[in-house]
C-alpha cells in the first residue's frame, strides 16, 4: 500500500514544478524595506507589505538550537528519519486522525513545507475542518519529491523561514524581533518551546499556548521553568511589534516615502507595489551628516520654541555629483505635522529669488555688481492698485550698489530691478531653474521680486547649487540605483553672471549695512548664502553654497502660523551654518574650503564711486561692462526704456464728450536725459526731449527718442483711436 499511494502521489505531483532552494530563497521578500545610506549603513525601515509580517532571510546556523529542538519535538520527531512522510507515525495514528488537520502528529515538517510553497496543498478543507485527502496525496507528494531533491537542513530552514507564527507574523526573524526583540540565534529554552507552540496553535490564547509549550518543555527534561511560563506567554503575546530600527535610528521617515513613490510609481506601500520593491535600497544619504542635521534642526527649533516656531526642514546636496546627503523634512515630536515633509512642500520663499533676479540683469548687460540703485521709496501701479514696496527694517539707504542691495537684502533695488528684467522674464527663468511656479510672471506682478510665488526647499537648493555650477542645472539625485534616472541637464544661467552673483553672496562686507559683521551667515571657508523671511513671518529660509557642498533650511510652521521676532539670521542661519560645517569637517580637504576659480569671460577692474558713495574696491565684471567711476543714474539709470510714457504698444482712445483740445497724450523721458536730444513724432521733430502734451490725433504713430547727433535711442509705437470729438453747442 505505502509503495502504491506514493508511487500514484508521484504521479500526481508531476504537472506541477518543484522550486529549487535556491529559487525559493531568491523569491523571498521582508515585508519592509530597509533603506541604506551610501555606505551601507540602515537609514530607515518602511513597511511595504500590508499582507504579511516578515523579516530577513535567517540562515539555519543562525538559528537558536533550542528551538530548532523544540520545533521539532512538537511538529515532526523522525525528521531526520523519514523521507518526507512518517509511515510510523501514520501507522499509529487512528484512522480518523491521518487526514485531520486538527492534530499535526502524521504531518510532516515536510509536508506542511509542501503547503507553505503551493497553496493548493494547504487546501481546499473536507467539510469538518481538516484537510481533505487530496490535499494529504498532494502534500505527501510534493513532500517525497522535497526530499529527494533538497537536503534536510535546506527543508528545515525553508520551513522556518515560511511558516506562520501569530496574526500576521511570518517567519523565525519577524518572530524574534517582534515578540521576543531578539535575533533568532539568541532565543532560549522557553522562547523556543512558546514558538514551537505558537506553530501549532497560532491564534490561541495565551493560556493554551503556554499550556502547549509548557510540554514542550517537560518533553526535554525542563519542567521546572513552567510555573513562570505562564506569565512570560502572556506578557510576550501583548507586547507590541517593534519596529525594524529603534526611534533613533529612523532617520528619513519622508524620504523613504519619496523612494517608495519613485519606486512603485504609487503613492503608498500597502503592497499593491510589493513586487516591485526590494529589501534593501541604497540611497545617497549619508547617516552620520543626516543625524547630525536632524540632531541640529531639533535643537535649535526647542530654543526658537518660545518664538512660536516648531516645525523645520534640511537638505544638503554635494555640488559636483548632486547627490544628497541629507533629507531631514521635519523637527519630528516636536511638530504637531510631522509627517509633513518640509523638503517638497511649497511655501513662499522671500528674498532668497534676489540672487536670480540680478544675475539676469547681470548677464543681459544692464547691470553690474557696482551699479548704483535707489533705495526709496517707491510706487508702482499694478492692476490690483498701488504696489508699494517694504524694505524688512523699513529704513532706506539712498544709492547704493548692486552687490551692497543683493547681499544686504534690500528690497527696494530689487523691485526697481524686476521693473527693468520684467516679471514675465523673471518668472520664466525660475520655472528653467525647475522651481514649480504655478503660475507665470505677470500674474505675480512685482512682488515676485520678494519671493511671492511658493516653492520647494528641494527645488530651491538645487537652483542655487546651479549657481554654485556655473549656471548649469542638473537634477538631484536620492538613490545610488535609480529606478527612474532623470539625466536631464542644461545650461540656466551665463558662468560669468552666475560667478559674479555667487562671488556677491560670498562678501561679508557687504552685508554688512543689513546684517553686521558677527553674524551667522559667517564660515571659515569661502561660502556664498541668502536668507529670507516670507510675508507675516511665516517663512524663513537659509540657502547657500562652499565650493563643494549646498545646503538649505527652512524654519516656521507647517500650520502657516507666523513666527515671533524670528529672522533669517536667528531663525534658519544657525542650522545652516552648522550642517555646513559638519559636512566640512567631515571632508576636511583644503579645496573644498577654497573660492571657486574665475571663468574665462569676467575681469576685474578698480572702481570708485560718485561723491563717495561707497568705499573704493576692486568689481568683478563682465567684458565690456566694466567702468572706473560710478555715477548716479541718469539716462539708463535702472529704466528698462528712456521713454516712460507712452509705454510701447499703448492704445489711446478719444473721449466723444471731451473737447479735442482737453485730450492730450503725455511724452515722458527719464530725468536726466540731455536737452540736446529731442522727440521726434512719425516723422517730424516736436523739440528738445522734455516732458511734453501733445494734443492726440487718430491712428498709429511712432516716438523716436533722437540724441544730439540725430541718432534714434528709443522708440515706442501707440494708437490713438476715435474719429473725432463732438462738436460743442455754440452759445447764444
């Protein structure tokens, strides 16, 4: 009979593959994801499998012989004996029990690794509870043909590797971890004979199992440990799964997420991906900068915490290859938002935009670093009213230079700028420098030159490391294996425009009007940085560059509450200049401390200033651009047209009810133009270039802007529209 059911069992069982071992540990997958950072070392675990608990692969040397032991005692004595199904145990087993699931005596640890690898020989059940007889052929089956092709340690360890444990616990290492917080090879005589149990009855209560592994362990002689085993079952089945790293070692909960993302192309982890997800992944993180950074930012955010600030951000980015080595995108505990990653969310950004405001005038020749600009007062209309500019301590400096308004953040020249590099051209180049502007230029108007519009921190960072690189933008990169490599690469910003901003943000004493001397905007090496406070304190930014590393911080609140009394300097500068100079410390290479080099393309000139306005220095210029004296504006000055009224395009239309002689059109020059030039009107001259009322007269026409040779300097086109005006009742 035994040699005629396994002989058809054999039979049955060839239509359907037999995994190797190898194969079955290959497919093996934790149910989370451990990620990495660049060498190797575990940032953060994530669960990616809602379906089931497991941990890593254990080896069976790994393993605690006691309860290897153990196991084998409840589940499978002759298991060194038999060749996959126990005739013995069959044999004295009652008839009604062979086929029963209820009781596990005839069933092999074989056999029930046959159940574990096809799930049709786990099932289907016989109507009473058990498992039917061509569940038992199959399992019998699949268990000989185990057996004659794997080894016995092989089986040993596949099954403990597979097996069901309690609840959604799979697997010796989720076992260990979870319930008794050990690694497998660390679990004693009592562990073992709870998880012995536990595979017997693994959703009974906590009096049966310990009742069950209570024999186990008489059946090895150690009876005497089970007064106390009663308790200790209890209290382990209780406890709460621990989680793959302790707290402190969960060290980018929001990047892990972004990986999952990018990974699965979902936006969870609840399986739906879990093919697609390895163990392991190998960021570019580096754990010790990204503690500290998280370490810093949380300890500076408890000093601020009377200031009503809790929630805060860090990124760090190594310049040359853009990987980043720190990803902190909240203070944690210490926020009531903390899964808000603060790296991606979109706030509003203040003065930090200035630097790419001024390397465009920069780079189109309008500007340069010496150039005078006005800091007063200011009124612009917009078409929602009169937009009237702040600067942040609401005090003016007069004239001064373009690299004293960047690096000492005054507002004023940055709006008198904006009006000349225009918003729609603004807006364009920070949406090339991949900041996520919803919307164009011209809808945020001139405010955009006081970071109205919402970015990310990421987003931020990355443009400024394009500064730091000359101008050329490439993207970030988190993961040293990137599902989803994104190569794109381009040439943003001029090298010489970028180089002379960078070299601005660079000069302490420039800063100095705003800022003083001792700030925290001070390194040891050569550092380019530009803080920035939104709208109401709501926001407030650090973001700066060495030579080889960018980093950016962000501090407020996730809620969009403000801030008390909290600027760029005592809010995110000192978190800045701490993680700046851990990642110097740690890379203590005198290159990476040193200036960047000048690119072909810029020269240095000595320059002085009109009535000593500033002190005299040497300016970095682009050729062609450079001048020894700095005098006030005049002509150019910051204008983007001589001709400011009437603006180019302008369509005027004639009022019926108004007498012609009452509609006049102004002509307006910017001060300072020579009274040597003169207006010249489609093709007569109307005299010297003075503000003048010129009576409208239907159609298209042209104003030139001639200079004392006759040689055009501006020219605007506008319409006068209307037939004419109404002819006025005559008095009687």
């Amino acid at each position: 009979m035994r040699v005629g059911a396994l002989a058809w069992a054999a039979t049955w069982g060839v239509a359907h593959a037999l995994p190797s071992f190898e194969q079955v540990r290959s497919a093996y997958r934790s149910s989370d994801t451990v990620l990495l950072d660049r060498h190797g070392s575990p940032l953060q675990a994530l669960r990616t499998d809602s379906a089931a608990l497991r941990g890593e692969w254990v080896p069976l040397a790994q393993i605690s012989p006691a309860l290897r032991h153990a196991l084998l005692l409840s589940e499978d004595k002759r298991f060194y004996q038999h060749a996959g199904v126990d005739w013995q145990a069959i044999s004295a087993a009652a008839w009604s029990n062979v086929w029963n699931s209820r009781t596990r005596g005839a069933s092999t640890v074989t056999m029930q690794l046959a159940g574990l690898l096809d799930a049709q020989w786990a099932g289907p059940k016989d109507g009473k509870g058990g498992r039917s007889w061509v569940t038992k052929i199959g399992q019998a089956s699949t268990a000989w043909r185990l057996e004659h092709n794997w080894r016995k340690d092989q089986i040993l360890e596949a099954y403990l590797n597979l097996v069901g444990f309690r609840g959604e616990v799979v697997g010796i290492s989720a076992l260990s971890s979870r319930l008794f917080h050990k690694y497998p090879s660390g679990l004693n005589l009592e562990e073992g004979a709870i998880a012995a149990a536990l595979v017997r009855a693994p959703n009974a209560s906590a009096d049966r199992v310990a009742v069950r592994a209570c024999a186990v362990l008489t059946e090895q002689r150690q009876a005497s440990s089970c007064p106390m085993l009663k308790t200790y079952t209890a209290q382990v089945l209780a406890s709460k799964s621990a989680e793959r790293l302790d707290a402190d070692a969960q060290l980018a909960p929001h990047l892990a997420q972004q990986v999952v993302r990018k990974w699965t192309g979902t936006g969870t982890g609840n399986g739906a991906g879990t093919t697609f997800m390895p163990t392991t992944i190998r960021t570019t993180l580096d754990a010790g900068v990204q503690r500290f950074a998280r370490d810093t930012l949380r300890q500076h955010l408890a000093e601020l915490r009377e200031r009503h600030v809790q929630d805060g951000a860090v990124i760090a980015i190594d310049n040359a290859s853009g990987d980043v080595l720190a990803w902190v995108g909240s203070s944690g505990a210490l926020s009531q938002a903390g899964e808000v990653d603060g790296v991606t969310a979109l706030r509003q950004p203040g003065s930090t935009l200035k630097p790419f405001l001024y390397e465009i005038a920069i780079e189109q020749r309008w500007l340069t670093a010496a150039s005078l600009l006005d800091d007063s007062p200011v009124g612009l209309n917009t078409g929602a009213g009169l937009y009237i500019p702040q600067n942040y301590d609401h005090h003016y400096k007069g004239h001064v230079s373009l690299r004293t308004a960047l690096a000492s953040s005054l507002n004023i020249p940055a709006v008198r700028t904006l009006v000349m590099v225009t918003p729609e051209r603004f807006g364009q180049r920070l949406m090339s420098l991949g900041l996520p502007l919803k919307h164009n230029g011209d809808y945020y108007g001139y405010s955009l030159a006081l970071g109205s519009a919402e970015v990310t921190l990421a987003s931020l960072a990355n443009a400024y490391r394009a500064l730091a690189q000359g101008g050329m933008l490439t993207p970030l990169r988190t993961l040293v294996t990137d599902p989803q490599p994104s190569t794109v690469s381009a040439p943003v910003m001029r090298p010489e425009a970028s180089f002379i901003v960078a070299d601005v943000l660079a000069d302490r004493e420039a800063r100095v009007p705003t800022f003083g001397l001792d700030n925290a905007l001070a390194t040891r090496y050569w550092s380019a940085v530009k803080t920035g406070t939104s709208k109401d304190m709501r926001d407030n930014w650090c973001v700066g560059f060495s030579k080889r590393f960018t980093v950016a911080v962000w501090v407020g609140n996730a809620s969009g509450d403000p801030m008390w009394d909290v600027s760029g300097v005592s809010g995110a500068a000192p978190v800045w200049r701490s993680v700046l100079d851990e990642l110097h410390r740690r890379h203590p290479d005198r290159e990476a401390g040193l200036a960047p080099a000048a690119p072909t393309g810029v020269l240095t000139q000595a320059v002085r200033f009109e009535h000593d306005m500033e002190a005299p220095r040497s300016e970095w210029f682009i050729p062609g651009t450079e001048q020894p004296l700095m005098r006030l504006a005049s002509a150019r000055g910051a204008a983007r047209t001589l001709i400011q009224a009437p603006a180019d395009r302008t369509v005027v239309a004639l009022d019926p009810d108004i007498p012609p002689q009452a509609q006049k059109l102004q002509f307006k020059v910017v001060p300072g133009v020579s009274r040597k030039w003169s207006w010249r009107l489609d093709d007569k001259r109307l005299g010297p270039a003075v503000n003048t009322q010129w009576a409208m007269w239907p159609g298209a026409h042209r104003l030139a802007l001639l200079d004392e040779v006759g040689k055009v300097r501006e020219l605007v086109k506008f319409e006068v529209r209307g037939a004419q005006a109404k002819e006025q009742p005559r008095r009687r």
